[in-house]
C-alpha cells in the first residue's frame, strides 16, 4: 500500500520508498518462517527414514539363530541401530520444536508487524491529505484574488478612459467610477481572503513537516526495529535448536563408540567353533567284518541277499543321502523338492462342475499354454540370434555353449504343441458332447444352459451317454496303447448331425416342434440383473407332450398357481443384488421360471430368501414347466 502522488508537493515519494523498505523487511521475516518451516519437514522425513531403516534391520538380526545372537557384533550392532533410532527421535524433536516454537512466531509477529505499518500508513495518508486540502484552498483563494484584481483593473481603466472623454455626461462618469469602487472592494476582499489562506496552509505545512511527519517516520522506524530483532531472535533459535540436537546425536555417537570398541574378534569365532562343534557328534569305530574263505563259496550260497553279497547290502548305508545332506543342513541349504507336472486332464476332469464351467477353465488352460508357447519360441529366437553371433565373433563368445539351451527350448516347443493340440480337440469333443445332451430340452423348456439332472417325459436328458463321452474321451487322452479306433469312431459320432448333434432349429430333430420355443445360445445369455420383471406366460404343460402336439404358443393355458420345489446341484456364490447363493441339497420354491435368459427366481425353503440362480444348478421334478417369451 502506498501514497499517491500529490502536485502540489512532493512528500509522498519518500514516505512511499521507507514503506517499500519496510514491507520488504517484513517479507523476509516471512520468508526466514518458510525456511524453518521446510528445515523442520525435511528433519521429520530424514527422523522417519531413519527409524524405518532400524526398524528394517532390526528385524532381520532378530531372525537369526542364537549362536549369531551371542557374539559381540551383532550385539554391536543392535545397539547401534538403537541409537541411530535415539538419533532419529533427536531429529523429531528438533522438527517438532521447531515448527512449535519458530514457525508459529514468525506467523504471529509477522501478522502484527503488518498491521503496525497499515496503521502508521493510514495516519500519514490522513495528514497528507489534510495539508492537501490547506494547499487547494490556498489555490482556489489565490485564483479568486487574480479574478477580482484583473475586473478592479478594467474597471479603472474605462474610468480614466471616460474621465478624459469630454462628450460623455457627468451621470455616465459616476456610474464608471462606482463601478471600479466596487471591483476595487471586491479585489480587497479577495486578497485578505488568499493571504489568510496562505498564512494557514504555511502554518499547517510547517506542522506537519516538524511534528507530525517525524512522529509518523519513529513509528514506521519502531516497526521496522522490531522486525529486525524478530528476525534475530528466530535466527538464534534455530542455532539453539541445532545445538541441543548436535549435543544428543554426540551422545549417541559417544555410546555408539564405546560399543563398537567392546567387539572381540577371538572370543566370537572360538564361540562360533565351540557351538559347531558341540553339535557335532563322533562317529562310532567301524567294525571289521570277517566274509570268511572265498573257497567255502558253495556252503554260503544262503547267505547272500537277494543275489549279492553281505559287502554290496552295506553300500547303501555308506551311500546315505543323510551323510551327504550333513553339510547342508548345517548351512542351512534346503533340498529343491521336484516340481510337479500338472496333467492337463486336470482342468476339465471334474464331473461334479457344470459342463460350461469345465470348458471355461479349459478354455483358460489352451490361452496359458499358447502364451508359454510363445515365449519359449521367443526364447529360442533370442539364443538362435546369439550362437550365430558367436559364430560370427568367436571371440564375443562359445556358440557351443547354446546348443543345450536350443535343445531344451525344441524339446518344450514340442511338448507345448502337442499339449495345446491335445486339448483342443479335447475342448471341441467336451463342446460336442454338452450340446448333443440338451437340444430337446432347449426346444421345449426355453433354457440356455444343460441340466444333467432334470428329465422329462419324451425330452429327458441323456445324462449316461454324455458321462460316458466324457469317460471315453478322458481314457483316450489317457491311454497309453496309442490305438486311434476309438478317437475316430468317437469323432465320427459326434461330428454326425443326425445322430447326436440335432439341430434345435430343424422340425424332424425337435421331438416336440409344435411349442416352437426359440433357442438361445450361450452368448445370448442375459444377467437377472437386467431382467426387471418377469413378463412371460406360465403355463403348464400336460402329462403327455404328445396329447397336444399342434397347440399354438399364443392358445390360452391355465396357469399352476402352486409352487414347484426343486433342489439345488451344484453350489453358486452371490454375483450381484437380484442373485442370491445357493449349495448343493438345499431345496427352493420357483417363483418365477426361466423363460429363455438361463435364471429362476426361486425362494429358500428354510429362510424365506428370494433370488435369481442359474437353471442348470437346479434339479426340477418330472412335471415340467413350460415359459413362453412375451
């Protein structure tokens, strides 16, 4: 905040250099806070790193054996790590005192320092503004008076003019002559008026050059004083601060000193020798064994064991592998335990699962092993490109040396190729034989996912071929015959439309055709979430499928207003809010059927509990029920 600059006299550029002069004293005050404000953050994050660096170490000595816990240098250690954690809390301290102490200070004075020079600024503007006004009226008074003088001197001017014309009358005369007597008052007036004026604003000028401009000017000096012993009493704080903070991590030092002086070299390693060697246990003499005389051979024929002699069955015992591993196990060497191979049967074996479960996790299994294809080929590449370097600079390197490593890589591509094309013909029979067991279901019940369970009359699922399939296709990829008969009959039945795969769309493959139901496939699946309300038709089927075979889908039925129970097969965890989750032997109540997306809204038996759940994890009575999109 400064003054501004007046023409009528020039007081105000001083005054506004002293108030720059101070405003940027106070501003350096502020910024020796922001210095100490950030030296305190940086001594809390060194304080932090420093402890979480004893805590890490500290850790880990605490994990070895007792024998390392009793010599003198890991003792050392550990308390050297404690001081460097005494050290740490030093440095805490000091951040804390110092945003306590000296931060929150200089914020205050800082505050106070600024609002003593907005009160001295605002003193020296009304001062300046009140001689300003004295030296305006002076003008405009000394204007009025140059005014009023100059019409007095016209005014006696046309006076004499006409007291020397001898043509004008004496009446026209006085009338000129009391016209310049009145200018001539007027222009007195005026001029005691302006030399009033100018006696007043050199009095006030003379006041506030001598009283109150020095007595504004002390007070900007007091602020300006004060600021500068603020700024010295922070700066001999934080000398105080590092003092008593040098002062404890030199103690610290001095401890840790001493205790690095008391490590002894000797009496560790003999502490070491005598717990390893008290561990160690002398081995029993051994014995020497008369085999007798090779000559009495035929009188000993029984003595032998299983065919070799006494001297060969004691091999093994010299071979121990515990004798062997003795070593290592004092070094704490572990034995890699083989790594077992995963049979890819493994993925899709479980019958106990749905059957699109089982081709979802082989589906999985054939993506995992083309990517481990693709960088064993990667792999292979790369040591190709090396060797023909070698071969190109010998002296870079042993192109033999990568001749294991491209066998090894041939050898995995190999096994990798065979496995991905085993299981994908496994993947397209397991396809082949989940289809083939539910397209009379789909036809006539409206749903999307197999049920292995449920059966009907005229529909019922061929729950025993599909097992069987499965059997089969196991035991082939499992034989070890290597006969293909099998597989290609097996392949021929299930690539045969007219057998097994019957397609839901074709009339003469539908037993029931006249409910003409659209089928669905798996990837028109809709989530309940999705479904806000059920807006099918239910209507129950008669006993006999064929009693009815060309009633339409839009003819009136009645409908079963009593609920169906059903039992759950397989166990289905919750996925969203409308879904709820099931296991397997719990019954349910079906509030609402499927009507071709794959859900049942059903509701527990024992807790009243309301849900969607998949189809195919329900097993429903021989009374099916029927439900006809809108």
């Amino acid at each position: 905040m400064m003054l501004p600059v007046s023409k009528f006299f020039t007081v105000q550029e001083p005054s506004n250099a002293l108030l720059s002069y101070i405003q940027k004293g106070i501003d350096f005050f502020e910024r020796i806070g922001q210095f100490s404000k950030e030296k305190a953050a940086i001594e809390e994050e060194y304080s932090t790193k420093l402890k979480n660096l004893a805590k890490k170490y500290a850790k880990k000595t605490e994990e070895e054996d007792e024998v390392l816990k009793s010599v003198s240098y890991i003792s050392a250690f550990n308390s050297f790590l404690y001081q460097l954690d005494q050290i740490a809390g030093k440095h805490h301290a000091a951040a804390e005192s110092t945003r306590e102490d000296i931060v929150a200070y200089v914020s205050s004075k800082a505050c106070q320092l600024r609002s003593s020079r907005k009160n001295a600024i605002s003193d020296l503007k009304t001062i300046n503004d009140i001689l300003e006004d004295h030296i305006n009226d002076m003008w405009k008074s000394g204007k009025i008076y140059s005014r009023a003088y100059k019409d007095a001197e016209s005014a006696y001017q046309k006076f004499y003019k006409a007291d020397k014309n001898l043509e004008i009358s004496r009446l026209e005369l006085e009338k000129t002559r009391s016209h310049a007597m009145t200018r001539n008052e007027i222009c007195e007036k005026a001029k005691s008026d302006y030399s009033k004026s100018v006696s007043t604003t050199n009095s006030e000028q003379k006041k506030y050059h001598d009283e109150l401009l020095p007595v504004i000017f002390s007070r900007l000096k007091a602020v300006d004083k004060e600021c500068i012993g603020d700024m010295s009493h922070v700066l001999q704080k934080l000398i105080t601060v590092d003092e008593c903070l040098s002062e404890g991590i030199g103690c610290c030092r001095q401890k840790t000193q001493k205790i690095v002086n008391n490590i002894e070299a000797e009496s560790d390693s003999q502490l070491v020798l005598d717990s390893v060697e008290a561990m160690m246990e002398k081995p029993t003499p051994f014995d020497f064994e008369d085999l007798g005389d090779p000559k009495d051979c035929d009188s000993r024929a029984g003595d032998s064991i299983d065919g070799k002699h006494k001297s060969e069955a004691l091999m093994p015992i010299l071979k121990s592998p515990n004798k062997k591993n003795l070593l290592g196990n004092f070094l704490g060497i572990k034995q890699k335990e083989p790594e077992k191979l995963e049979s890819p049967r493994e993925v899709y074996a479980d019958k106990n699962k749905p059957a699109h479960v089982r081709l979802s996790c082989l589906r999985s299994k054939i993506k995992s092993m083309e990517k481990e294809l693709e960088q064993a080929t990667q792999g292979r590449e790369g040591i190709t490109r090396l060797q023909k370097a070698y071969y190109a600079n010998p002296q870079h390197g042993n192109p033999d040396a990568c001749t294991a490593p491209l066998i090894s890589y041939a050898k995995k591509i190999e096994a990798l190729n065979a496995n991905i094309q085993d299981l994908k013909e496994l993947y397209i029979l397991l396809e082949a034989s989940a289809e083939s067991s539910t397209p009379t279901e789909r036809s006539f019940g409206g749903r999307d996912t197999p049920d292995t369970t449920r059966s009907m009359s005229g529909c019922s699922t061929n729950v025993s071929s599909t097992k069987t399939l499965e059997d089969g296709v196991i035991r082939e990829r499992g034989g070890s015959s290597g006969d293909d008969s099998s597989k290609n009959i097996i392949r021929q039945i299930l690539t045969t439309p007219k057998r097994i795969i019957s397609s839901p769309r074709t009339p003469k493959s539908a037993p029931f055709s006249a409910t003409n139901t659209p089928v669905r496939r798996k990837k028109d699946i809709s989530s309940p979430v999705l479904r806000s309300s059920f807006s099918g038709a239910i209507r129950k089927m008669p006993g006999s499928a064929t009693s009815s075979p060309h009633r339409s889908i839009s003819s009136p039925m009645k409908i079963d207003k009593s609920e169906i129970l059903v039992t759950v097969l397989f166990e289905f965890e919750q996925s969203s809010a409308e879904t709820m989750s099931i296991i397997p032997g719990e019954e349910l109540f079906v509030q609402e059927t499927d009507n071709g997306d794959g859900w049942t809204r059903a509701r527990k038996k024992r807790n009243q509990e309301v849900g969607f759940v998949p189809t195919s994890y329900l097993q429903f009575p021989v009374a099916s029920i029927c439900i006809t999109p809108p």
